[in-house]
C-alpha cells in the first residue's frame, strides 16, 4: 500500500477537523458501525435510510433482500443507540431509472449488469452525495471496505481495504475525485474480521450485531432473477444452438442467461464428446443462446466503454491488474485509452467475462478507474489489439 497518510476522515478540511457527516445506514451491521465510529471520532454524524422500493416488504427473506420497513426501523434504532439523528429519503423513482430499469435493459441487450456498481454511482455516490452537499454536509459515510487515502497535494485515491478478503473497491471504481473527496469510509483501514465487526456492535449495544448480510440483488428479495426478468419482459421462445449453428435445446428468454454459465440449460442433445457446455453468447436480435466447451470461453482482450477514473486517466499503455467481478482475483493485463475506449490485453487466457461487466483497474492496491465491457476477443492466439 502507498506510504501517503491515510485521511479517511477529513474529506475536505485539515485532518482532525470535525465533519459534518451523512451516514448511509442500511438497517445492516456495517453501516451502524461504520456510523457509529464516524460519531466516535468526534464528527457531527446525522444518519440516512434511503427508501429505495416503492413497495417495501415488511420483512426481508433471511439474508436476502435488503431496504425492507424491517430494515429501515433496524437502522432508526442503531441511530438512536448511537445518538444521531435519524431521516428516511425516498429515492425510490431515481433509483427504479438509475438501477432496476437499467438492469432490465442491460440483460434484454444481452449483456450481465452489475447493479452495486450503478447504485453507487447513480445513488449513493451521485443523487445522495450531490443532496447531503446541498444541505452543507461535508461527506457521506458508508459501511463499505475501501480505503480513501490522500496524497501530498491534497488529492484522494481509492485504495483496496486493509483486509483483501473484506475489499468492496471493485463496486467503487466508479467513483471519480470529486466524490473521493466527500466519501468516508471508517471499515476500510482496520484489520477487522465480520466477526470482530459483530462484536464491536455488540459492544456498542447495536441490535443489528447478529443480523444476516444481504446477499445477491437487493431488489430481488427471492434471488430468482430470471423470474424477475420474465415477470418484466415476457416469455420468448427461441433456440439453444451450438458453434456450429445445429439446435440443441430451447428457451423462454436469452436473457435468462449469462456468458459462462453451465447450469440450467436443459439441453435436448448432448455434447459428442460428453463434456459440459457453457453459455458462449447471447444474442438478444434472434433470441438465440450459443453453447460450447469450456476452452471456448478463454478471453485474451476486451474493450470497454464509458471509462471513470478515480484520478487521472492513464497516459499511455502501461501494465495493471484488473478485477473483472465483485469477488474475482486479480489478473495482470496491459491497458490504454483508445478514442474514449479502454483496450484491455490479459497476459494470459481468463474465463467468466461477459459484455455488461465491469473491468476495474488496479496500480498495486490503488483504483486506477473502471469501464462496462463492451466486446472480447476469443482468439486463442495473442490478440491482434495492440496496447
């Protein structure tokens, strides 16, 4: 990690300077904390909910779902025992357009969507941020594992959490300076196990301490989204096909399905060789899904469109690290700008990358900035794409 100091309390003012603070809080664990310590440090903290459905249930299905009534009363009470104040701001149309519509759209494209990283640049990090600044709050604190520090010249940069296993700067990438500058991390410095984040809530009194994580998409309390996408666009019937173009199934919607993806395909004809098959490409023209083997998903580059950059693009081809989801690993690629777009080349052959993804850079543990993958190369020699 850089040797620059970390100020992830200060957005804004000198360090030691007392914040006024706007506290995401989810109703979960993380942000009650992460509030809780924002408070400790001496910052003037007024805690947020954001009611983001416009139908909220009454209560959230185990660990799934999230921005249920439950959770907003679970984050009232955490604000009560940490002695903030307490509001509830509907942003449930701006987050229908900014989020849920664009996953629709995303997957009727057929490409595969990652909705954490639009909320954060469209909600959390956009319609809240540019509202708490409205009303003279200096920053917006979340529950989130990153860390912001700052450089001699007084810019931020977005690093990885101290713990890797905990890290949640992918779905951050897409935040610029500007919003570097007024975000608030309290998690992402500390060496903490969810464990020990548990117990310090416990420790704080914070009712949420033993309260499930959410998981998977928030606004798809029962994890179906093929089932939420059917119910938005509608049954389409159409063909299941291999490399060489010959029919081996059926469907009821291309866009039920991901690039990479092995199970749930029911095909009707299986493979000479007896291996599984994989979902190699949607097209969303024809309604048709192409299947094949595993090596036929190998990627050598990609091309991805509308780049954010937390700090300054980069200059030139230069050599990086790139995480292509939430929870991938790190894989070293060559990368440059090219009339706008990012050329992405892998140092070797990776799987599981799909139009819609984001491709987020990395310069060791820095967030160099990130871009929504538009097209790969299959190529099993090196591409012809020169970075």
């Amino acid at each position: 990690m850089s040797d620059y100091p970390i100020e992830p309390s200060a957005p804004g003012r000198t360090p030691g300077g007392r914040l006024r603070v706007l506290a995401a809080m989810s109703g979960g664990v993380d942000s009650a904390v992460a509030a809780a310590r924002a408070a400790e440090a001496g910052h003037d903290v007024t805690g947020v909910h954001l009611a983001l459905s416009a139908n909220p249930q009454s209560f959230r299905t185990g660990a799934r779902g999230c921005c249920t009534v439950e959770d907003s009363r679970d984050a009232r009470r955490a604000a009560d025992v940490i002695g903030i104040p307490f509001y509830v701001w509907d942003l449930a149309d701006r987050f229908r357009e900014d989020v849920v519509e664009d996953f629709v759209a995303e997957y009727a494209a057929g490409r595969t969507p990652n909705p954490c990283l639009r909320c954060n640049e469209k909600i959390k990090f956009a319609a809240l941020l540019d509202k708490a600044l409205a009303l003279g709050f200096d920053a917006v604190c979340t529950g989130h594992y990153a860390t912001v520090l700052v450089r001699p010249d007084g810019s931020r940069e977005l690093h990885r959490a101290s713990d890797a296993a905990k890290d949640q700067s992918y779905v951050l990438g897409v935040l610029d300076e500007r919003q570097l500058a007024h975000a608030m991390f309290p998690l992402g410095d500390t060496l903490t196990t969810k464990d020990e984040i548990r117990a310090e809530a416990e420790r704080r009194g914070l009712a949420v301490a033993r309260k499930p994580d959410s998981h998977d998409i928030c606004f798809i309390a029962d994890g179906d989204t093929q089932g939420f996408l059917a119910r938005r666009l509608g049954a389409a019937e159409g063909a299941i096909v291999d490399e060489s173009g010959a029919q081996v199934g059926t469907h009821t919607g291309a866009y039920g399905f991901t690039v990479g993806q092995r199970k749930g395909l029911r095909l009707g004809v299986p493979a000479d060789d007896g291996k599984p098959r994989y979902v190699l490409d949607i097209s969303p023209v024809d309604n048709r899904v192409t299947v094949g083997p595993a090596e036929a998903l190998d990627v050598t580059a990609l091309t991805a469109i509308r780049p954010r950059w937390c700090g300054a693009p980069p200059a030139g081809p230069a050599a990086y690290t790139a995480q292509l989801r939430a929870h991938g690993e790190d894989v070293p690629v060559t990368a440059r700008l090219v009339d706008g777009e990012l050329r992405v080349a892998f140092d070797g052959p990776v799987r599981g990358v799909a139009p819609g993804q984001a491709v987020v850079l990395y310069d060791g543990t820095r967030v160099v900035g990130s871009a929504t993958i538009a097209t790969t190369d299959r190529h099993q020699e090196k591409p012809a794409v020169t970075v």
